[in-house]
C-alpha cells in the first residue's frame, strides 16, 4: 500500500487506481479455489498474492522513474530472495519431521520445535548469505 501511494504522488493516480482494482480483483478470483484448497489460511494467501503482485507492477513504474535499483542491487536481492526461499524449505522439511518425533501439540513441544526450526532458520540463511556474499548489500 506504501507503494500505491508513492505513486499518487508522483502523480500517476490513475495507475494506483487500476493497480489497486487489479489486486483486489485477483484476490476475489483466488478466493475460493484456494478456500477449497487451503481452508482457513486462503485469506492471508490470496492477499498476499494479490498485493505481491500489485507491487510488483507499482515498484517496477516507481523505479523507472527513479531508478532506485540498477542492475548491481537487482542481482544482490535476488541472491536474498534465493536464500530466503533455500531457508524456508529446510525449516519446512525440519518442522515436518520434528513434529513427526517432538508432539507440537503442547506449549513445552511446540515451544522446543519453534526454538529448533527458529535456530536452523537462522544458521541456514547466516550460513547461505555469507557464501554467496548477499549480505555485503548492507555495507
């Protein structure tokens, strides 16, 4: 949203408006087939994809503007993304075999499979940030 309003200012209102209908109409079309797929978890899923991509397209009018990020920075925040997504599908896989062996069904389980999960999250992205050098974008 901080996005669509960057773009009001900058005088392309228009764009904001169809931006923001765009989203709002994907999110009403993902609606119910991630209802049925997802349950309870479709809304925050639907919004997400839907205001995702609604930046996408507001950054990508911004930065042509502006020109924020050049190609340099470009391949820096990929190499984040990446890293990211390498992280979240080893806490996945460890959450879903700890569960298997540790009950999250307590507070005691669930805190000591959070703690776990949280701890291997950190060194993995630590550990793939440092090697591939994405961290240097912070200096």
């Amino acid at each position: 949203m901080i996005l669509e309003n960057i773009l009001q200012v900058t005088h392309h209102m228009k764009k904001s408006m169809i931006y923001l209908a765009i989203a709002y109409i994907l999110k009403i079309v993902l609606q119910l087939p991630l209802t049925l797929a997802l349950g309870v978890y479709d809304p925050v899923v639907a919004t997400t994809i839907a205001f995702v991509i609604m930046s996408h397209f507001a950054f990508r009018l911004i930065n042509k503007q502006f020109e924020i990020v050049d190609k340099e920075m470009g391949k820096k925040l990929i190499r984040i993304l990446i890293d990211g997504i390498v992280m979240l599908v080893v806490v996945v896989v460890a959450n879903f075999l700890l569960v298997k062996v540790i009950s999250d069904a307590t507070k005691v389980g669930a805190i000591i499979v959070i703690a776990i999960c949280g701890i291997l999250g950190i060194l993995v992205y630590g550990f793939l940030s440092y090697k591939d050098g994405s961290l240097k974008i912070l200096i």
